[in-house]
C-alpha cells in the first residue's frame, strides 16, 4: 500500500469538529480514512454533527467523542474509543489550543494554569499516549503557532505554552522512530477563523494581515494539505516543526 493511500486508515483528530480540525476530518474522510472527530464541550457539539454529518454524507465513517483533554484519562479514553471502534489509529493529529492577549504584568494564575493545561500539558499527554496505542509506522501531528519565531510581547501564555510542544516533538520522534512512527509539529501564522479574531482589535488584525510577506492571514485550507502531506508521503520528515505562515515569521 502507498504511504498516501489512506483507504482505511483510521486517523483521529483532537479538536477535530471545526476550524482546521474539521477541514481535515472532512478531507481525510474524502480520500477513505476513517474518523474520529474528539470536540471539548457542549459549546461545539453543533459542529461537531456537522463535521460528521457531511463526512457519513459522503459515505465515509466517523464517529464523535466529547472529552476535557485536560484530564489526561480523557485523552487515554479516547484513544480506547478509537480502538474499540476501528481497531487501531495510524495517524493521531492534535489541533488543540486556547489563545490569550493579556499584557504579561496583568496575566493572573489562573489564566497560566488554563494556558499551560490547554496548550502544552494536552499535547504532551496526547503524543505519549499516540506513541503508545498508534500502529507501527504511524504518524504524530501537533498544531503550535508562528509566534514561537515572532519577538512580540502580549501572547506570553500562548507562545510561551506552546514553545514546549517543540522539544516534546523532537523527544518523541527520538524515542518513537524505531517503529517507523514520525513526529511532526505545522506552525501556522494567524488563521483566518473565529480562533483568531476573538482576541484582537481591528487594527491587530490589519496588522497581522499586512505583516506576512505574501499578504494576508493564513488560510487553512493552506495548511491542511501541509499537515496531510507529513502524514503520508512526508513522512521522512520527523522531529521538525514547519512555519507555513506566508512570511509571518521565519527562522
């Protein structure tokens, strides 16, 4: 079998309901994988029915999971669903992760907690537990932010908790290269989704817009192909994280 051909295949995609997430449930379905959507609260389940709605539509197989990554035996119980279910996960992608724009001086301990919880204690749980239960020769995917190369103050939760995930990659990568399993983590620049602008002012988004070298916010359908791209025919690329951001930030 190819490395491309995702016939069959079973990938499962942390916050996998909207956003890049569902763009990829949506087109790994398309090309024969089979899905598991994971969505955090009631908040998304809308989307999340219809993530799965259009996939079952276009006669692809997916189910729903609903689970707080922060307690880590969620993230355990969810890779024991995918198994129940499929009989195993071979790709294990992790879109996950909160934003906060707060001035360093005024970001309180409780908002570190969460931003730490959320953008970095998830993804270390999630890739330890994808090395465990994935197939030989699977393949690790985690979403950071390009803000890891930007020297900029007010994202120090975001970048600050995301900047771990990269040393998690190349740990891994080590540790689980002898199955054939690559690790990778795609840094995008800003999306241009509801992820993004509920933070920012408009002039912070003209600013943004205007700050990558081939103009405008990162479209995700630029980068969905990057991430699938890394999962199959790319993967001999491991350890590594990739900027694709338009000339964001570089480095």
């Amino acid at each position: 079998m190819a490395r491309n051909d995702l016939t069959g295949k079973v990938v499962l995609i942390a916050g996998g309901a909207k956003n890049l997430g569902g763009l990829l449930s949506r087109d790994f379905a398309s090309k024969g994988a089979k899905i598991v959507v994971h969505y955090n609260s009631e908040s998304t389940k809308i989307d999340a029915e219809k993530t799965l709605a259009d996939v079952t539509n276009a006669g692809g197989e997916a189910f729903l999971f609903q689970a707080d990554l922060t307690d880590v035996k969620n993230i355990v119980k969810l890779f024991d669903a995918a198994i129940e279910r499929f009989g195993g996960v071979d790709i294990a992608i992790n879109t996950v992760g909160k934003v906060l724009k707060k001035p360093f001086a005024e970001t309180t301990e409780e908002e570190y907690d969460s931003m730490s919880d959320i953008n970095s204690k998830v993804a270390y749980f999630f890739i330890q537990e994808a090395g465990k239960r994935i197939n030989e020769n699977g393949k690790i995917n985690t979403i950071v932010t390009s803000l890891l190369a930007a020297y900029t103050g007010l994202y120090s939760t975001y970048a600050g908790a995301k900047a771990p995930v990269e040393h998690f990659t190349r740990a891994a990568s080590k540790e689980f290269g002898p199955r054939g399993i690559s690790v990778t983590a795609v840094a995008p620049g800003p999306m241009d989704t509801p992820f993004f602008y509920g933070q920012e002012t408009a002039d912070a988004v003209a600013y943004h817009k205007s700050a990558s070298a081939l103009g405008g916010l990162t479209d995700i359908k630029d980068i969905a192909p990057l991430v699938e791209f890394l999962v199959t025919d790319g993967w001999w690329i491991t350890g590594q994280t990739i900027f694709a951001n338009g000339g964001y930030t570089t480095r």
